[in-house]
C-alpha cells in the first residue's frame, strides 16, 4: 500500500479505540485475573476478565500491585463496589490489591495454580529427596529418579501401560505415596460441598500434612493454611482462572 508500518498502527489502533468507545459500558460483579509471560525471560503482563461475560476488560504489563491499580482507577468507586468475587492464583499483590479497591469482596483462589504449585514444592522435592535416600540402590533410584512427570500428572491422565508403573513405584515408597495421596485430598477441597463440610475437609487435610513428618508437605500446608478463605470462598464462588488460558495465549500471538 505504500504506508509506514507506523501509520498502520496508528490507524488500527485508532479503529480499536473507536470500536471499544462504542461498545456498551460493562458492569462486572465476578472478575477473573491472571498474569502471563509476555515474553521470554520475566517480563509479565496481567489480564482481568468479567467471569460471566467472558469479555476482557483490561489488560496491562507488569503483575505487582501498582502494575493492576490502574485496572481498579478505571472501573471506578462505584463499579469497584459492585464487585463479589475475584477468581484467581495465590499471588498476594492482587489479593491486597483487590481488598484495597473492593473490600465487599471474596477472593477465590484458582485449583490450578494451587496444585501446581503443590507438584513444584511437595511432590518434585520429597522426589529427589527420595532420589538423594536411595544413593545406594541404584535400580530404585533411577526409577524414582525419571518418575518426575508420571508422578505430577493427574491419575486420570496417566497413560494406561504406566499405570503400573505408578502403582508399583507408589506401593515402593511410602514418602512419594503419601504426597500422591495427599495431592488428591487437596484438590477435593475444590469439590462442590456445603461450607461446614468444606471446613471439616480443611481441618483434616492440614492436620494430616502437618502430622505427616515430612518436611516439604508440612512446609507447604503452613504456607497455605493463611489462605484458607480463598479456598472456602470456591463454595459459594465456583468460580476459575482456566478460561483466561486460551485469551492469553491469543494476546502473546498478537504481541508477536
């Protein structure tokens, strides 16, 4: 066409400006958020979805707390306490953020990055742990060794042939086999059940980790014990980050 590149920005981004002017304004009361790698290395960017539209409403670089002040700025006094709940990881600058501008509401905290976290600093330590006790039978070592992903998928997900592989390995090692369990036994405080069972869920799992003598696993349930509201708020919120998965991969390739 013979246009700068410039020029075609400047000329799209101002269709952009005029498409969102038109449309109507949202009224969110259940929010999700989350922060993606924009590019290699560590620089971020944090993505604020209305949970039940599914509509973006903002979108900015950086995930401290300054970083998503402006995404509060601009919604307002008013819409800010219209808000309910807010989906999303254990990240603490939004958490403090979110209690700053909306203090009416909930935060829920994703299953997801809690179980994956769950899998980095419980299962894949107590792993080379184990790996490190068993210097001196090598066969089980390299077994527990290269047992990292069969060990942090999902059962459901475990391929039919390693099935037994995994059950073996886990009848083998009563470390590895009680954080499997006990990975489980987290991710069903997630499940639909009323408030005082979800409370009776809790107390059991915590007491059991912390009685568990081993150190990861309790390390971990002290970490998440100052948490618990977020978790318990799944009861009445069911609400999840997964859906900003594929709109965050979709503002990586426009950022290409």
């Amino acid at each position: 066409t013979g246009l700068h590149w410039e020029t075609v920005r400047r000329i799209e981004r101002l269709y952009l400006e005029r498409r969102l002017a038109a449309l109507p304004r949202s009224e969110p009361v259940r929010l999700a958020m989350d922060e993606f790698a924009l590019f290699k290395g560590h620089r971020y960017a944090t993505v604020v979805l209305d949970a039940d539209t599914r509509q973006v409403l903002w979108v900015g670089e950086g995930r401290s707390r300054a970083d998503i002040r402006p995404f509060f700025e601009w919604l307002g006094k008013e819409r800010c306490a219209r808000i309910e709940a807010v989906a999303m990881d254990m990240n603490t600058a939004f958490d403090l953020e979110v209690q700053a501008h909306c203090p009416q509401a909930r935060v829920v905290y994703d299953l997801f990055h809690v179980i994956a976290k769950y899998g980095r600093e419980v299962i894949d330590r107590v792993r080379v742990d184990e790996a490190n006790r068993l210097k001196n039978d090598r066969p089980m070592r390299r077994i527990v060794k290269r047992a990292r992903w069969l060990l942090l998928r999902n059962r459901d997900n475990v391929p039919a042939a390693q099935q037994p592989k995994l059950d073996e390995l886990l009848a083998a090692n009563q470390a590895l086999m009680t954080t499997y369990v006990m990975k489980a036994s987290l991710k069903d405080l997630w499940q639909p059940m009323t408030a005082w069972q979800w409370r009776a869920a809790w107390k059991n799992w915590l007491t059991m980790a912390r009685t568990s003598n081993i150190d990861p696993l309790k390390r971990f349930a002290n970490k998440l014990a100052p948490y618990w509201r977020g978790i318990l708020a799944r009861v009445r919120w069911p609400l999840h980050t997964g859906q900003l998965e594929g709109i965050n991969n979709r503002i990586k390739v426009m950022k290409r």
